[in-house]
C-alpha cells in the first residue's frame, strides 16, 4: 500500500487519523502501534510477522543493554541478529548466485519476498541498539513507545531511517512536542501534497520514458536516447524517493511526529562529497554514525580512511540492492570520494562553481547508469553506447519513447529539482514554512491536489481495466 495509492489516502490515512483524535491520550500510542501493524500485514502476513519479532528482540535487547556492564558481547549478538534476517531475505539468492558462478550447482539459490521497510527498521533497531550501548539513550520501557518509535506507518516502508535520540521526546502523546495546532496540521497536509505532487504528476511520467528505455536491449538504441532515458530514470529517482519523504514528513506531523529531513537538494552539490550530504540524509547519517567512525572514521591515516570510504561505500551500495551493479555504483563514489580528499576536491575549489556543479552532475549521472540498469552488463552497455555515440538499430525514434508531454515534464523537472527554489529563496522559505499557507499557496496547493489525485485514480481506474479484461 503504497502513500500514493488510493487506499491509503481515501481509506487508511482517513481512517487512522479519525480514530486516533478520537481516543484519549492514553490510548493513542497504542492506536498508532495498531495501525502500523496493519500497515505492514497489508503487504504480507509474514512480513508483519517478522517485525513484530524483531521488535520485540530489539525492544527485549535495549533493556538488557542498559543494565548490564558489558555491553560489547549482547550488542554484536543483537547486530547479527538483525542482519541475518535483513541478509536471509535480501541477500541469500545473491550470495548463491554468486557462488553458484564459481562453482555451478553448490548452493540452493533462495528469493523469499522481501519484507515492506525490512532495511530500513532493521537498520534503525541498530542504530537504536548501538546508541544504548554507547550511552547516547536510555533504553525505552515501554514497549508500545518502542513500536511507534521503531514502526510508525509514516517512516516505516521507505525512511527516512529514525534515530531513537531524535524521536524520544515525541513518543509521549501528552507531550508539548507532541501537540497538533492548526498551523501543524496545515504544515503536513502542505508536505503531503508536495510529496504526491512530486511522486505522481513527475516521478511516475518519467518512469514511462525510463521503462520503455530500459525494456530494450542498450545495444540496439541510438546513444541519444540512451541519453534520455537515462536522464528520466537520474529525475525520476529524485522525485520518486524526496517525494514518498515528503509525504512521510507530512504523514508525521498529523500525529504530532516530526522526522527528519532527508533531502536537501541534492543535484545542486558541487561535489560528490556534498551530494551524499544532500541525498538520503538518514542512510548516509547511518552509516556515519554506525560504520565509518567506528572503523576510525577520518581520525587516522589517509590511506585507512580512504579503505573505511571504500568499505562503506561498498556496504551502501549492497544496501540499495542485492546485486552487483549496486556493489559497483557504491565502490565508484568511494573511489570518487578518495580522489577528492587526496586532492581533487581542493582542485576543484579553484573553478567557478558552475564548472564543479557540472563535474559533480556528469559522474553521478554515469553512476546512476550502472544503478539503474536492469543489470550490470547492460549499464556497461549502455555507457559504451554513449561514449561511442552508436547509431542503433534503425527505427527507434524518440517519438517511440517519449511525447512531448513527458519531455515537457523532464524540462520541468531540472528545474524544479533545485534551481528554481535556489533563485527563488521566498519560494523555498514558503514550502518549508511551518505555518498555514497564505491564500495563493493555498490555491496552489489545490490545484497540485487535484492534478496528483487524477494521476492516482488513474492509474488505478487502468490496472482495474486491465485486470478486469
């Protein structure tokens, strides 16, 4: 059930939200837990199933943690816990394969569905783990704060990934922070929009260009549109992921939640090092926090911290996705970034910030070629389609991949994506204020409403057609 789907925004957003302002404070948390389970069993028992366990370990493990005098052994065996479940389900088949191509026929090869929001709370149960065993916490009592704080609905699926320090002091629904005003109210419903705004009436037209690119073998496509797909699938992975956040961030602030940022424009950076700062703000904290300063972060050597880059460029990666062409596009930006701290980026410091702003948007967006091809191979294809230019096969032109509706909105999008909210900061200061709209927001807002809402009936009304016949 996805936040853009019309069953969670006519029938479960509405429904949670009645019931928990209806009951008492008390009670509240425990609606919340409630209806965050059925959140999770809607996409598969099972997966519910497992979050409840791993819920409960965790929640079990913190209060051990905060009791005992060694912490060391009790937080590797919780880690490992929480990573066998997220490696059973997400990395077993990749592992077998992977053997199985050195040794054909050694291992069963496994693929379990995976889980709704499996790496994401597993990673937040380790962060929340490993903060209680460094001190940073106390370990939460109760179990029911555990569960919002670890399941909550509106983070749960896709992040951003919550730390426990952060969201402590709003796990009370009696609570100041936890207090709704009107302004609040009117603030999540302004994120929600956006969010749809973004995910329906952008993310979801480029990826109709992106689909179309990618269902032909790259070795048959003219280079340019290689180019264009491509450059779909670099704006639509942007609006799709900032706007499911947006949506989050929306979602939280109607139960008096707030999460964290988890974009901040990131195809403005002028490095790569400032991009992993803007993008996925949650995960790249994470892992921080969690792999790099405790393999010695920058502290050390220059040759050690350019292997703890490698390392956990590696693991985000391998976080994205079980296959190689994610373990890839990880080791590439390490290698970018270790080229930067050696001296490429006090280069780089040297030129205009347009020509930095170019550099940093030319290597993510032939990266983002090896992430988003349907396989390693055919993203080394496609970059050698596009540095020989290659002709193609005839017949493929680009009114086969894209109208001029959808290149309307790809224009739309490299602006939207920063430009426009960087040359206009009122703009900027009126999306991210925490206030009820003025009336031509207001309107604004209305008319991004109901333009996503068509995109979302739509697309339902389509699939029901579809199945029907």
């Amino acid at each position: 059930m996805a936040f853009s789907s019309v069953q969670f925004l006519f029938v479960f957003l509405p429904l949670s939200l009645a019931v928990y302002w209806l009951c008492p404070k008390w009670l509240r948390n425990a609606v919340l837990a409630a209806f965050s389970l059925l959140f999770f069993a809607w996409a598969g028992l099972k997966g519910a199933a497992i979050l409840v366990l791993l819920a409960g370990i965790n929640w079990l493990g913190g209060l051990s943690l905060g009791r005992l005098a060694h912490k060391r052994p009790l937080l590797i065996l919780l880690i490992l816990l929480d990573l066998a479940v997220l490696g059973g389900f997400k990395y077993a088949g990749f592992a077998a394969e992977t053997v199985n191509a050195l040794v054909p026929g050694l291992l069963p090869v496994l693929s379990p569905a995976l889980p709704l929001g499996l790496s994401f709370y597993v990673f937040t149960a380790i962060g929340y783990c490993a903060d209680v065993a460094a001190g940073k916490v106390e370990s939460e009592k109760n179990p029911i704060r555990f569960a919002v704080f670890l399941a909550f609905f509106g983070h749960g699926p896709s992040g951003p990934i919550v730390r426990y320090g952060q969201q402590a002091p709003q796990l009370d629904p009696g609570s100041e922070k936890r207090r709704v005003s009107a302004d609040r109210f009117c603030y999540g419903i302004k994120r929600l929009v956006l969010g749809l705004a973004k995910k329906a009436i952008i993310a979801d037209q480029l990826a109709l260009i992106y689909a179309k690119v990618a269902s032909v073998p790259a070795a048959t496509l003219p280079a340019p549109i290689l180019v264009l797909g491509y450059t779909a699938y670099m704006m639509q992975l942007y609006f799709d992921f900032s706007g499911y956040s947006d949506m989050a961030i929306g979602i939280g602030e109607f139960f008096g939640i707030t999460l964290p940022e988890n974009f901040e424009y990131p195809y403005l950076a002028c490095s790569v090092g400032e991009y992993w700062r803007r993008w996925h703000i949650s995960l790249s904290s994470w892992f921080r926090d969690c792999v790099y300063i405790p393999l010695g972060g920058s502290r050390c050597r220059l040759r050690r911290t350019c292997l703890n880059l490698l390392i956990v460029f590696a693991l985000t990666g391998l976080w994205h996705g079980a296959a190689w062409q994610y373990v890839v596009f990880g080791l590439l930006h390490g290698i970018i970034l270790c080229m930067e701290r050696l001296g490429l980026r006090r280069a780089l410091e040297q030129l205009p910030r347009l020509f930095r702003h170019l550099y940093t948007v030319v290597l993510l967006w032939l990266t983002l070629v090896i992430f988003g091809a349907p396989g390693l191979s055919e993203g080394l294809a496609v970059l050698k389609g596009i540095f020989t230019w290659q002709s193609g096969a005839k017949g493929y032109t680009l009114a086969a991949f894209a109208d001029t509706k959808l290149l309307l909105i790809l224009a739309a999008s490299f602006l939207l994506c920063g430009p426009v909210q960087a040359l206009c900061p009122k703009l900027k200061a009126a999306l991210y204020a925490k206030k009820a709209p003025s009336p031509a927001g207001m309107a604004g807002l209305l008319v991004l409403l109901f333009l996503g809402l068509m995109r979302v009936t739509a697309g339902t009304y389509s699939a029901f057609i579809y199945f029907q016949f």
